[in-house]
C-alpha cells in the first residue's frame, strides 16, 4: 500500500477524532488489519496515533480551558495502571479472541454513540459531586485502559458519552476526554511497543499527520455555529455510530472460518 494512503487517512481521521475528543484506534485498528498489518503492529501504530492525535488536540484544548483536571486525574490514573495488564491479554491471546472482544466492544460502542444524547449545553452544568466523580473515574478508567492495552481502543467512545451524562457541555466533555485517551493510549502504547513492525520514516510520517490533524479539529470545535452544531450533533454521531456497527459485523465475519 502507498504510504501516501495511510497519511491522508490518518490525515481525515485525526481531524475527525479530535474534534470528538477521541484518538481513532476505533477504526485503525481493524483498517490497518485489513490492509495486511499484523493485528499487535496494528495495535500498537493505532496507539501511537491516539497519543499524538489526543497530545495535540489537548494543547488546544487545555489552552482553551475547557479540561476538568480534577475529573481527568482518576481516570488517567486508573487507565495508566490497567493498560500494561491489557497489553498482557492481548499478547497471550490468539488473534481470533482479541479481534472477536475488539467486535463486540466497537458493537457496544457503536449503540452507545447511536442513542447517546449528544446534544447539550455549551457550558458544563456538572450534576454529580467531585467524589463521586472520583469513583466513577477510577472504576471506569479501569476498564478504559484495559481496552486500551488489549484493543488498543483509548476509551473515547465510552468516555464522551459519560461525560456528557454527569453534565458536562458539549466542548469540556471531549475536551476532557482528549487529556485521558492521551494518557491510556500512551501507557497502552508503552506495553506494545516491542509489538511494532512498519516502516520507521512512513511511522513518523503518519504520527506527524496526526499532530497536524488533532490541531485542526481540536480549533474546529471553536469555529462551529449552533446550526452546524445541531446537525452535527443529531447526524453524524449516528452515522459514526452505525459505521461502527458495519465495523463489528464485518470483523466477525472475516472470522468466520477461522
């Protein structure tokens, strides 16, 4: 494949992605799959590409003041911690059980986008005590950097949507989230890294793409109106949500007979 393939699709995605406050391992994980990678190398570049995507995505962000430190630290903290024993499952693990969990997984997240309210206010309106959100961040972030470590996901898909609940605005909630993909995926990518296999110029070449892309759709946020909020927010998070979908059906398949 031509490296200048995977650039303009880490190009599109990394502006996507962090613009919702993910990092896109979603769907470069199983791309990259597809495309010949072998599934640890695949993990392990997709991780990477969240770090770089989520570093630079945040530096705006954080900039902006739109990221709640106090709600970030334990789920940075607990995603750091679980990572590394991920990363061991998925190395113990034959190929066809990590693809199936990663299936049902991006199934689960998939629902999750599609009948999530996306819709809020601009402004953070959180209804939930700090220790209680210190719970649900340790407890969450738990499973976030097991994902993270074993399927190299960062954990966005489910964060933004949690954040969104606990009533943060439509910006502080993937901004936060940005700041803790960054975190599982680096220490999802630091118990993978022996894993990578590619290319070291076309690898630099795709994590500086990424940092391009996450500055892009990190401003995007800023430059949007209501109306393209609006339509945004009640279109597109479904088409994402049933491409998601269309992702999990067709890993299954491709197991099929395996």
């Amino acid at each position: 494949m031509e490296p200048f393939f995977y650039i303009a699709i880490v190009f599109c995605l990394s502006i996507l992605f962090s613009f919702l406050g993910m990092g896109g391992a979603i769907i470069y994980v199983p791309l990259l799959y597809w495309l010949g990678m072998d599934l640890l190398t695949a993990i392990a570049i997709a991780l990477l590409l969240n770090v770089v995507t989520t570093f630079s995505a945040s530096l705006t962000y954080i900039k902006k003041r739109m990221v709640d430190f106090h709600t970030a630290a334990p789920f940075i903290v607990s995603s750091a911690i679980a990572a590394p024993f991920g990363a061991f499952i998925s190395q113990s693990v034959p190929d066809t059980t990590t693809l199936s969990t990663f299936s049902l997984v991006v199934a689960l997240a998939g629902i999750i986008v599609i009948f999530s309210k996306r819709i809020g206010n601009t402004e953070s309106e959180v209804k939930v005590s700090r220790k209680a959100r210190f719970i649900i961040g340790i407890i969450l972030g738990l499973f976030i950097g097991t994902v993270a470590g074993m399927l190299g996901i960062g954990g966005g898909t489910f964060l933004v949507p949690v954040l969104l609940l606990l009533g943060f605005g439509i910006k502080s909630a993937p901004a936060t989230s940005a700041l803790v993909v960054l975190f599982s995926s680096l220490s999802g990518f630091l118990s993978h890294i022996g894993s990578l296999q590619i290319d070291h110029q076309l690898l630099v070449a795709m994590a500086l793409t990424a940092l391009v892309g996450g500055q892009i759709g990190s401003r995007l946020m800023y430059l949007r109106h209501d109306k393209l909020r609006i339509f945004f927010e009640q279109y597109f998070s479904k088409t994402l949500g049933l491409v998601l979908l269309l992702i999990s059906v067709m890993v299954q398949w491709s197991l099929i007979g395996k």
